[in-house]
C-alpha cells in the first residue's frame, strides 16, 4: 500500500470521528493524537489513534479496524459467530446465518458491524449487515458482507 499522503486531524474532525465511533460502537475513543493516512492504491484510508491503525474510513464512514476492535471491544452492532464459522470468517466470507449465535438487536440493515467469536470474543471482521440484528440468527442465509477481516491488507497495514 502506498502512503498519498499524512496529515493529524482538526479538532472538529476528531470531534466527529470520536462521536460518530461511540454511536457505531459503544467504543469512547480517548487519543492524544489522530493522524490520517489517505493511501493512494486503496479504497480506503486509515487513522492512526496515538499511532495505531485503530479507524478506517470504509466508502467515507468511519469504523475501527479489526486490530481497532480487539483493543478498544466494541459493545454495539456486534455480531457474535460460534466456533465452526471461525475459519470461514476469518478468510473473508460474508457470515451466514447458521453461524450466528447473537446479534445486537438494534443493528439495521447496511450498519457496519463488528463480527466477533463467541469463546473469547476476538474480532475475527467488519462487516455491512444486510439484514436487522432480530432476523440475523436462523438456517439459512447471507446476513453480514465481509468488508475487513484478519490476514487482509488492510489488517496488515503498518506505517
């Protein structure tokens, strides 16, 4: 990935990613400083919270990365997966039903969200809900797009 450029953010613009993290995640985000990283070959850009790559800004929205997620754990528009989807995941597949053991219920459709494993809660992607947290658990179906997720580039990313 290549770096365009780099530049810390404004007060009001750290302002409005700290609110709009909290309403998204439950996560009060508490940096010294945040810094912008806008990637050139990428449709995506990162801020750096005190140097780590904790927030993305997917299509123009911001959302903590995975590695954003595991150290600041979310507690809204979590989507809690069991063991056997683990695997599946973790490489990039959009979560099915079958494999969701919880789901908050306040997630509407097209939220980003948080999918977690249910035995030590570590955030295994960032997915688009497709469908509401009440109709997300049951036999069949597509319910979370894959966006982010571990080993990706992104998940990689380092400056």
């Amino acid at each position: 990935m290549q770096v365009k450029s780099r530049h810390h953010l404004r007060a009001d613009e750290i302002d409005d990613l700290e609110a709009t993290i909290e309403a998204g995640t439950g996560v009060e985000l508490d940096g010294d400083t945040y810094e912008m990283v806008e990637l050139a070959d990428e449709s995506f850009d990162v801020v750096l919270v005190d140097g780590e790559p904790d927030v993305v800004r997917l299509e123009g929205e911001p959302s903590l990365t995975v590695r954003g997620a595991n150290r600041h754990e979310p507690t809204r528009n979590v989507v809690t997966v069991d063991a056997g989807a683990i695997s599946f995941v973790s490489d990039g597949a959009d979560v099915m039903r079958p494999g969701i053991v919880e789901a908050d219920g306040e997630i509407e459709a097209d939220d980003l969200v948080t999918v977690a494993e249910e035995t030590h809660g570590k955030v295994l992607a960032i997915g688009r809900a497709l469908v509401g947290g009440d109709e997300m658990t049951g036999d069949s179906g597509k319910v979370v797009e894959s966006i982010h997720h571990v080993g990706d580039d992104l998940y990689e990313f380092s400056v």
